[in-house]
C-alpha cells in the first residue's frame, strides 16, 4: 500500500476499535452504518449510536475523499490549485446522564498533488458539570501520551486548544480543553514517521479515556433541573460548531456529507434567554471554571 491508503486503512481501524468499544460502555445500543459517496471523489462510514443506556447519540465518521481542491478550500489554507486527498476520524458523543460529559476527538491526514501534507486533530472534553478530579484525570491522560514524544507537545497542543476552542461571543471556553494540533508537517522521513506515530496515539487515547470517564459518572443520579442545564450547554457546543469550527466548515466546503458533517449535533439543545444560574450552585461554578488556559494538572481545589 502506499501512504495514503496505509493511513486511511489504519483509520478505518481505528473507527472498528472504537465503535465497538463504545458499544460495550453502553450495555445497550449498537452503530448503524452508513455508506457514502462523495460526488467529487472518495467517501466514508457514518455510524451513529442512539438511545443508548449511556450515549443518548453520537457518531464515529470515517472519511476518505479526494478531488480538485475547492476554491474556498484552496484560498483558507493559502494553497495553490491541485488534486487533495483527505482521510480521517472524527468522533463526538452525547450522554443521557448530565454528569457524563461530551467528548470530541478527531485525528486527519491531508496532502496535495504537489507534495504538502499535514496531520492534524485533537481531543477534548465538554462536561455539562466540570468536575475537577475528571479534568486532572483528562490532561494527566493527554500528557503523557504527548509526553512520550516530546515533552513540548502538551503546553503547545493544550494552548492550541484552550484558543481554539474559545466561544468568543460567550467569552468562555467550551469545556476544559484538551489538544488540539495541525499543520504537523514531516520535513524528513523520521519526523514524518513521529509525527504519524503520535497520531496514533492519541487516536488509541480515545476509548481508555473516555470509557474511565463512563464508568465514573454514568450511575450518578440526576433531576429535571441538571437535564436542564444539560441542555443549554449543549446550546453552547452547538453555537461552537457552527459558528467556528473549521471542520464543519471544510466537510461543507468541500461538498462532504451534510447529515454526517452534522452528526455533532445533539438531539436535543436549549436556549434561555440571559440565564443566570444560582450564586455558589453547580452550574454556576462550572461557569467559573470555563475560562483559558486553565492548569488543570496543577489545580488544588
């Protein structure tokens, strides 16, 4: 095989690996598939999970597409005309208890016609209540794995995130972050071999992680009022994704699939004109805690 299909197959694993188990995490629910072409070259496997015991709904997309590179494309990324080639993973989950928290990871691979190529991605955790032991859980989890590679990674990717991942007209955050990278160029062989090698493993960090998370918080008890609040942070992670998220924006731009470009969405989200919560409540400590470049592996309580 040459690169690109070593890379997509691997992907295409990777979407196998996690469905499954995340299906085993739920007790209840399993993926349906969904085929598709793109009319512009290339194509991909949406699986959607609904009404599960855990997972209320969620997606696990894989996408490999090609073609001339769109004009809109082309001009965003200061990239000449050619042939692209784009493959990846991209996951988001919704969960029926408020006190387990959405979940995005997404891990890529683009390159032209003229030999630019790139890796990109990220993972990162959006509770609907923010507690800290899960968010030091998280980052210590995400540190270690950038850490492996190079020390570096984690403060460079952890800031990447914190910015990126900033609700400007909210002036919060959308949740604790994570990391988030692109443009990882390999300049030789070995740093594209490393580079390729980190994706991996932050693609594998997905199910350890997220599956610990489950298990901590799916059991806890809730009322109508943190269903509530769970629906107006969902109001926040949509407004996220379609008002800034680059993803959405280059599946849509390059004629991808609208229904699996969307599949983010959670099936049910509000919005409450000027809510206030209550002084010293639940939400409104999460509130304060949504703010940039939180250090979570250094919080004391």
């Amino acid at each position: 095989m040459n690169r690109k299909e070593t890379i997509s197959t691997w992907f295409m694993g990777l979407q196998d690996e996690i469905c499954k188990g995340l299906e085993t995490s739920d007790g209840a629910a399993v993926f349906q598939e969904d085929k598709w072409e793109r009319p512009g070259g290339g194509g991909g496997r949406t699986r959607v999970i609904e009404h599960g015991a855990v997972l209320e709904k969620g997606g696990v997309n894989y996408s490999a597409v090609h073609g001339p590179t769109p004009e809109k494309i082309a001009h965003a990324l200061k990239l000449d005309a050619g042939e692209f080639f784009a493959t990846g993973v991209s996951i988001v989950m919704h969960t029926q208890n408020p006190w387990v928290p959405i979940i995005h990871m997404n891990v890529r691979y683009f390159e032209m016609s003229n030999g630019v190529h790139w890796f990109g991605g990220g993972i990162d955790v959006t509770p609907h209540y923010i507690l800290p032991d899960d968010a030091v859980f998280f980052h210590d989890k995400l540190k270690r794995v950038c850490d492996s590679f190079d020390p570096g990674y984690y403060p460079t990717f952890k800031k990447w995130a914190d910015d990126y991942f900033y609700i400007t007209h909210r002036k919060e955050t959308r949740g604790i972050g994570g990391i988030f990278f692109d443009r990882l160029q390999g300049k030789d062989e070995a740093q594209f071999a490393q580079y390729w090698q980190f994706v991996q493993a932050v693609g594998k960090s997905f199910l350890p992680v997220y599956q610990e998370l489950i298990k901590r918080n799916k059991d806890k008890a809730y009322t109508e009022k943190e269903k509530q609040w769970q629906y107006l942070r969902r109001g926040r992670y949509v407004e996220f994704n379609l008002v800034y998220d680059k993803g959405t924006k280059f599946g849509l731009d390059t004629d991808g699939r609208s229904e699996s470009i969307l599949m983010s969405l959670p099936p049910t989200a509000n919005w409450k004109y000027n809510h206030q919560p209550d002084p010293g409540s639940p939400e409104q400590q999460t509130l304060a805690w949504l703010n940039k470049d939180m250090d979570w592996l250094g919080y004391a309580g």
